[in-house]
C-alpha cells in the first residue's frame, strides 16, 4: 500500500501541471478511486462554520447541491453530509444514513430520504485548510448501500491523501495562469459570493489601487456584484482593466492598470497637451492650423476614451500613466 500512495502522490503531482483546470477535480477524484473505492464524490470549498462557497459533485446531479443548501440549515444532520466534521477534527468516516430504532424524528426520515434519492449510504468526510487561502476544503466519498462502509484503514488513506490533493489543487491553479498569461495582466480565481481562492502577486494590489476600501480575499461589491450577472465580461475602471471567464463554478479575472493614454492617437495625444497647459480650444486651433471645430471633435473623442469629464481630470489621468511608464 505504501507504494500504491506513492505512486499516487507523483501522479498527482504530475498532473497538477498536465491537466487542464476546468477538469482537474474530476481528474483528481477518479485518481483517488484507485487506492479508495467510492460511487460519487463532494469536493466543497467554503469556510467552515460559515458555509459552502463551491462545490464541485462526481457523478451526482446538480440539483443535488441547490437541494442540500436548501434543506442544510434547517438539518445538521444534512449538513455534516458535506460540510462533514468540525474544523477541529481532521476526518470521520460513518455510515450516511445510521439505523435507528423507535419512531425516528422529522429531519432524520427527511436524511434518509435525501440520502436514497442519491444513493448514498456510508460517507467518508474530510475537512482540510487550505494553507494559502485559509478556506476550507470538504472532500467527501460516498458509496451505496450494495458497499460496505468505508474502513479504518481507508480513514487514514483519506486523511493522508487530502492535504495532497489541496495542494495538488493549487499547483493546477497556479499552473493555468501560466498557461493564460496576457502581458500586464495578473489573475485570480474567485467563488459565487466573490471570495478570492486563489491571486497571483500583485492581483490584490491593483484591486486596491481601483477601490481603496477592499478588504482581500473578498472581492470590491461593485465587481461581485457585475460577475454575478455576467461571468463573462470586461470592466474598465479608472485605474484598471479587469476581464472574467467562468472555469466551472468559479470565475477567472485577470486584472492590469489601465492605460488611458495609450489608446489615443497621436494627434489627440498632442492636442491633450495643449488642453493641459489650459490653452481654449481657439488657441489649439490657432497652434495646430486647424480648424476649431475639428478641435472640439479631437476633444470629444480624448474624453470618450480617457473617461475624463474636464481637463483637470484629464491631467490627472495622464499623469498617472506617466508614473506608472
């Protein structure tokens, strides 16, 4: 068995690098069937005690997850179905749905049925946190009722491939940035309520340069809540550029400092200098032979791209692009 874990963790290890990102769990988790058999698997992100910010199921339905934070608060016993053991504890392995005799409570028939519809019968829970981000990592097995329940050796398998498979988790990560790389741009993964997972140095010093009032890891309000309604999209702040992809639940952005400057054309760029030195638009005309008119048009379109509203703002832009080169 020693050597079956070993061989386990340098493949692990291996395909951190290898595998793509958007499928990397699934990867992962049909690794782990080799030396722990399951049916279908839970591998949640969250903060425990708090609740599941990410959830990523093997070989169970969607609707299982929406089910489980519908009914969660209202059952522990539901809860501990992913959520598994307190953060205390570093694994417990139990049968999903335990005997019991008399006349069982409301919320343990409502487990049991839960349990059914899903087939689940024995889970083997593991609670892990992340080094780096200090969220937590709910790694849950499950088998059916024609399985045995998981034993005391497969416990300590579990307990000692989980910190590996985190790990593994964040050289994917790591490794997709790298892969994705766009010149100035550094990027981050984040969860539906905006929580950061994962950032490359430098991501969270940008976000701050926009609003200097966010607190890491979460990300500002202003962009959670643009990502909640388009994982797809492009922000243009004032100081910086962020884009987002989705990678399966959880959302790419990679952010750079905007540079204004640079998007204007090189007559604009001399016409802003003669609008900062507070010429009228008479004098630029008057200093560039041209007319009037085609002045105000040049303005119109420096103000369009720069997101200035007067010269002083407009002055303030530029510099900025001039200390950052």
């Amino acid at each position: 068995m020693r050597a079956n874990l070993c061989d386990f963790v340098l493949r692990l290890y291996r395909g951190s690098r290898e595998c793509e990102a958007a499928r990397f769990m699934d990867w992962a988790l049909d690794l782990t069937r080799s030396v722990i058999a399951f049916d279908s698997a839970v591998w949640a992100i969250g903060v425990a005690g708090v609740g599941v910010h990410s959830a990523h199921l093997d070989h169970l339905p969607a609707e299982m997850f929406k089910r489980w934070e519908s009914e969660r608060p209202h059952n522990p016993q539901l809860a501990a179905l992913i959520e598994g053991p307190p953060p205390e504890t570093t694994h417990r392995s139990r049968a999903a749905v335990p005997e019991r005799t008399g006349n069982p409570s409301l919320s343990h028939q409502r487990f049991r049925e839960f349990c059914a519809q899903y087939d689940i019968r024995h889970a083997l829970c593991t609670t892990t946190q992340n080094t780096v981000t200090h969220l937590h990592h709910f790694l849950c097995l499950y088998r059916s009722a024609a399985h045995q329940a998981f034993s005391a050796k497969e416990r300590e398998i579990k307990a000692f491939l989980a910190p590996h498979l985190v790990e593994a988790r964040n050289n994917n990560l790591a490794a997709y940035f790298g892969t994705y790389k766009e010149g100035a741009y550094r990027s981050a993964i984040c969860d539906r309520f905006g929580l950061l997972h994962q950032t490359e140095p430098g991501f969270t010093d940008l976000l701050q340069a926009e609003w200097p009032e966010v607190r890491p890891p979460y990300l500002p309000a202003e962009l959670n809540e643009l990502i909640a309604k388009n994982r797809t999209l492009v922000f243009q702040g004032e100081s910086i550029v962020v884009k987002t992809v989705p990678l399966g639940d959880l959302v790419h952005l990679q952010a750079k400092r905007q540079n204004r400057s640079g998007q204007l054309s090189s007559r604009e760029r001399l016409i802003t200098k003669h609008l900062i030195l507070g010429q009228t638009y008479k004098q630029i005309a008057h200093a560039l032979d041209i007319s009037p008119c085609t002045v105000t048009k040049h303005v119109n379109s420096i103000y369009k791209k720069t997101g200035a509203r007067n010269k002083m703002q407009l002055a303030k832009i530029i510099e900025g692009a001039k200390r950052r080169g």
